[in-house]
C-alpha cells in the first residue's frame, strides 16, 4: 500500500489525513505538540486505521512517497531537511487538496482582509446561483470540501503566506492578491521574503487564468508585467480599463454602475478595496450588476473583523480580532468617527507600529496595551495619545478600557498582533472578548480593573 506522512495536526492535518484515507493510501500523522485538541483528533484518526504519533517527530516520516505538511509547519524544521536530502516530495495541505479539485478555483491572498473579501466573494457567487464553496484559512480545510466539488462549482479560497508554501501543480482560475504589508518576520527573514511567498498564488497560471490587483499599490500593481495571467484591476482612487472601481463616489465594475459606495453594508476604507476585488473577481462570469448591487448591500463583514457586537449606554463595543498585523490596526481605527477607546497587543512577530504615531493621534481617546507587546507598543507610540496604560493581563485590559469609556465612545479590541501569546488563535481571543465584555457590562456593570 501508498505510504504518505502529514506533518501538523490541526484541523487542517485531520482533513487531509482522512482525504488520503479516502484515496487508499496508508497515513502516519506527525505532530510537535501535545494537548487535548491533538489528543482527540489523534483518536478520531487512529479509529480510521491512521498511524499517529504525537510529542515528536520520528523517522517514520521518511518512511513515505510523500510528506503533506500544515500550514503552521515551518519547511525548515529538521525532519523536513531530512525529507529534502532523501528527495521525498513536500507538499502542502492545499496543494495536496487541490489534485482533487473538479471546477474552479478563486484563490484570494494578501496581507489584509482576506477573510472578508473570500467571505464577501463566495457570497456573490452563491447569491448569483453558483454551487459554491469557502475553504482554505477561513476555517473549513480545503482538504474536507475537495471531494464535493464538481465541474459546475466554484471554489473560494483564503490562503495565507504559509499555506502558499510548498505548491506544485496550484492553479487558480482567478488569483486575487489585496495588498503586502510585513507581516509574520518571525517566520520570514525580511519582508521580501513574505512577499515572495505571496506571490506563489500566481506560479502555475496560464493566459486563460485571470489576475485581480490592486492599481493603488506599487509592489501590487507592478506584477501586471510579470505574471501571464489576465489582469483585472480594482482601485477606489481611479478608473481601471478592466476591473472595478469608484466614479462620482459609485462602484463600477467595466463601466456598468453597481451601486453608490455609499450603500455597502461593510464600514471603512479598507473594506470599499475589499468590496472592489470581489466585485472584480465576478468579471469572467455571467453574474448581473443588480445581484451584485444586491449581495453588497445585505453583507454586514464576518465575525472578528469589526464586528459591532454590543451597544450600551451610548458607548459602542466593537470586536476587531482578526487584526493582526499593524495594518489590519491602522483601517481599523480609520473606519470610526467616535472617540476610540483601544485594546491593542499580543503575541509578538516582529512588528513595528511607529508609523501609528500620528493616526493615534488624531482617533484613539485611551489606549489600553496588553500581552507580550504591551511595552513594546507603547514605546513605539509614545505621546500621541493623552492616556496609555500596559496592563499584560488581557481580562484586566477588558476592565480598565471598558471603565475609560462614556456615551459616545467606541471600546475597540483591535490587537495588531496575533493571539499565540494567551489564546489558541484570533477567534478564541474575539469570543473570549466578546463573553467577557457581555458578563461585564450586562451582568453587574463591574469595571473596577483591579478585579
């Protein structure tokens, strides 16, 4: 029997370990880690005949015509240099997954709003009638929707940098990148190095694929002369030959009106470029402006991504999680009018947040910094707001933001950081966010932030 190792399991490894079950092959599942999310996934696979081992990675990987790996697995762990030497192929969860794919691909990256955009991009195809699928770095594993697809069905999926590593055959229809920011340089040298690993998204196109950019930035726009794939452009500062854009503050998608910018569901700047690439992406399909102008006015955003969960007492409460980076932070206070009550920080990757300094100024009323960059960011933003306090403890840094607030304010938690520091991942420090808030605010009005 085919031998195939899995490096990671997570969500992502599990599906893909049950898709290779599915194709005859004998699996081992590897993972570093050892806690009750891998236990129980590790029973789940042993009961299917999958060969796991948890706490460490052995040999017995090698022992294998190919090595799937997770998306949080560094290609340059040990094993994997190991893998290398012996010439065992390394491929990713998504590339594994997508040799099963039957229809079309719209693979959407970039360093901010991902989740929205894919979210925002299935739901113009599934509104227009599509057999449509979400997948990828949004939640489900692509590895366990592949099998359902079918020639008539579209596939939308959000990739990060890592899950763009290890591609072979790859080969989106539409390849959507929103925009490059640094991001993640705990797990790339420089920023160029991320960069390059985005623009993976583009390796195996063809002149038949399609290429959406944005035209408002260089790094973006300058890969029209490097890639063979069709370009579609999107921008809200000027009119594109092919793609969409904003004329007299409404949306245009090749010259046919949508609708008034004015009327999307989903608030900010950011959000109107996110709004732009998804309407771009409908392009080679035959999906009309009224069903467009139809799914844009009803699509309110995604959970975690400034999510508007809570008003009380005049002050707004408002859960931004997905914020990672330093750029997700910079839109996030873009998009309020009202004085900003801020919980900002975690886990560290290398981020610089100086170039803030003056958007605090002018937006935040109180900024509150909490986990491993709690110190960090309040050096590198220094003055530009009248109150800043570090408190590490994420609960206390709930209580002391939501004890500053008074009717007309917002409290955003809009980190700029990843959660790795106190949380499993981004929606976990939301929910956890959200319920605390809740519990704060509705139960007994407690904000003493000594508490």
């Amino acid at each position: 029997m085919r031998r195939i190792s899995i490096i990671g399991l997570g969500r992502s490894g599990e599906a893909a370990a049950m898709l290779a079950v599915s194709d005859g092959f004998s699996v081992l599942v590897s993972d570093a880690g050892d806690n009750s999310g891998i236990r129980s996934r590790a029973e789940r696979l042993s009961q299917r005949g999958v060969l796991v081992e948890i706490g460490g990675h052995t040999e017995k990987i090698l022992d294998s015509e190919m090595i799937v790996i997770s998306p949080g697995v560094p290609l340059s762990i040990e094993i994997l240099k190991k893998a290398r030497r012996e010439k065992i192929p390394i491929i990713s969860e998504i590339e594994f997954a997508f040799r099963h794919e039957q229809g079309k691909v719209i693979a959407i990256t970039g360093s901010n709003g991902k989740s929205t955009t894919a979210t925002l991009t299935a739901k113009l195809f599934e509104d227009a009638g599509f057999i449509t699928f979400l997948a990828g770095n949004i939640g489900n594993p692509y590895s366990a929707i592949v099998t359902k697809t079918s020639p008539a069905s579209i596939t939308v999926l959000e990739l990060s940098s890592f899950q763009l590593e290890a591609m072979d055959s790859f080969h989106p229809y539409i390849a959507v990148l929103l925009n490059l920011s640094p991001d993640h340089l705990d797990r790339y040298d420089t920023a160029k190095n991320y960069y390059r690993a985005k623009f993976h998204i583009f390796d195996n196109q063809n002149n038949s694929d399609y290429a959406v950019l944005w035209a408002d930035q260089r790094e973006v726009f300058s890969l029209t002369m490097q890639i063979v794939s069709k370009p579609l452009l999107f921008s809200s500062t000027q009119i594109v030959q092919v793609g969409a854009y904003v004329l007299d503050e409404n949306i245009y998608r090749n010259g046919e009106e949508i609708l008034p910018a004015a009327e999307l569901a989903i608030p900010g700047p950011h959000n109107l470029n996110n709004a732009l690439s998804a309407v771009a992406a409908t392009i080679p399909f035959e999906i009309s402006p009224e069903s467009i102008a139809k799914t844009l006015r009803k699509f309110d955003g995604i959970e975690h991504r400034l999510e508007r969960f809570l008003e009380h007492d005049g002050i707004t409460y408002v859960n931004d999680s997905k914020a990672t980076n330093p750029d997700s932070l910079k839109y996030a206070l873009m998009s309020f009018d009202m004085p900003i009550v801020l919980i900002a920080g975690g886990y560290d990757k290398g981020a610089n947040f100086s170039e803030l300094k003056n958007l605090f100024a002018k937006k935040v009323k109180a900024a509150v910094f909490t986990g491993d960059t709690g110190e960090k960011m309040a050096m590198d933003i220094d003055g530009a707001v009248n109150f800043c306090t570090v408190i590490k403890d994420f609960e206390k840094s709930v209580r002391r933001a939501i004890s500053l607030a008074v009717q007309g304010d917002v409290v955003l938690l809009s980190p700029g950081c990843a959660s790795y520091d106190a949380f499993k991942n981004f929606e976990h420090r939301g929910t956890f966010f959200k319920q605390l808030v809740k519990k704060i605010v509705l139960e007994n009005g407690n904000t003493d932030d000594s508490a």
